[in-house]
C-alpha cells in the first residue's frame, strides 16, 4: 500500500524554538512537495524538491530531501506565531509527470508565545 | 490574474440530488485536479485530467464524474449525493509537474 506518514500530527511549539516535521514515504518518487494551510483556506505551495539531496529554504523554514531513506524533513527556526497552520507533504504515486499526488494527513503547528 | 477559481463556494444538498461543480484556470495550465479533504485524512484524488478532452480516475473515484470540454474548466459531478461525499473539495492545476501545483479557494460541500 502506498502511503505518506507524517510526524508528528499535532506540534505545540513556543515561539523562539526549533523543530522539525518528518515525512516519510512507500514510493519511489524523487520529487516531493510541501504546502501550508491555514484554517479555513486553501493550500500554498511551500517547496517543490525535485531530486535526492534537495534543500530548499525561505524564511525560517527549510525543506530537504533524501530518496534513498524515502524521507523529507521540514526544520523550523526560531518559530513565530505567523507559521502556525497546517502542514503537508505530498508525494507523485508512481513517480511520473501526471501529478498524481498522495498528501500525508498533515501536521497541525501552533506557535504559543 | 484569477488562477484557479472554483463555484460555488458553499452547497448543501439533501440525499440523492445531483449537482456540478466548476473548477475554471487562466493559467492556460494541461493537468487540472480534483480533491477532496476530510478531517485527518490529508487531500485524497478523485479524479484528474492531463489535458483538454482527457479523464483519469484517481484514488476515490466512485460517486463521481468529471468532464474536461475546454482546457481551462473541469467540472466535477455528483449524480446521486451520499451523506458520505459531505467534504471540502479543492482543485489544482499544473502547468508542469516540476513547479507545483496551484490550488483554488475550495467549495465547503455538506450532504443530509
């Protein structure tokens, strides 16, 4: 069965502090795609990381890539109230160019001051 | 420039009746999308379109059908509504796998 874990699911964070999401995957796609959500609204396209060792960074958030693992890993640096939202990965199914994504079910992030 | 706009916004529909729901782009985009989100279970395929005239089931297709007679719309239909389609539906189009994917705002779809 194919599939996209997500952990943690729910992360309670104080603002100033480091964390990371870990997402993990069955397919053999070398790309790899995160979006954020925010309560209510649609999804925002984050990083798009297209081969093995891909690192993408904007702002306090930074995005990577490791195919052999089969695992991506979104850091968060010194968090702020603002990146609370909702937080997903996705993967191609079969690693081809149709686009047809699997979303791991998301992790929910609440930055507390 | 819109993106992706999706109609209606909201629907409640009773047990049964059947309704459309548009997904337009003005992106002039190939591969257009359906989804669907329920609560804890990320954004599941319904079904997808890689170009004008083309459909493609995705992972939850049944109960639903799609039509893509122009490159910029793909309608998504349900014929006979179950309690169990009540969810958020969003579309997606792509120009090309390597940039993403863009999202419209969502239609918010309950069925009692």
């Amino acid at each position: 069965e194919l599939k996209v874990e997500q952990n943690p699911l729910f992360l309670s964070m104080q603002e100033g502090k480091n964390y990371t999401i870990y997402c993990n995957y069955s397919t053999t796609s070398d790309r790899l795609y995160w979006y954020r959500q925010d309560p209510g609204k649609s999804l925002e396209s984050l990083f798009v990381l297209l081969s093995n060792g891909a690192v993408k960074q904007e702002g306090r958030l930074m995005a990577s890539l490791d195919t052999k693992a089969r695992l991506s890993t979104l850091h968060i640096t010194a968090a702020v109230h603002d990146l609370s939202a909702t937080y997903f990965c996705a993967v191609d199914r079969y690693g081809g160019s149709q686009g047809n994504l699997i979303f791991g079910k998301g992790t929910k992030l609440s930055v507390k001051p | 420039n819109a993106g992706v706009t999706q109609t209606p916004k909201f629907r409640v529909l009773k047990t049964g009746q059947s309704m459309t729901l548009l997904c337009a782009q003005d992106m002039n985009h190939e591969y257009m999308y359906w989804y669907r989100q329920d609560p804890g279970m990320g954004l599941r395929l319904i079904h997808y379109s890689v170009g004008e005239g083309t459909t493609a089931k995705g992972e939850v297709p049944d109960g639903y059908n799609v039509s893509r007679l122009k490159k910029q719309n793909f309608l998504l239909g349900l014929e006979s509504a179950a309690p169990s389609q009540t969810s958020v539906y969003f579309c997606a189009s792509s120009y090309d796998w390597r940039y993403g994917y863009t999202f419209g705002s969502g239609t918010r779809l309950t069925v009692v």
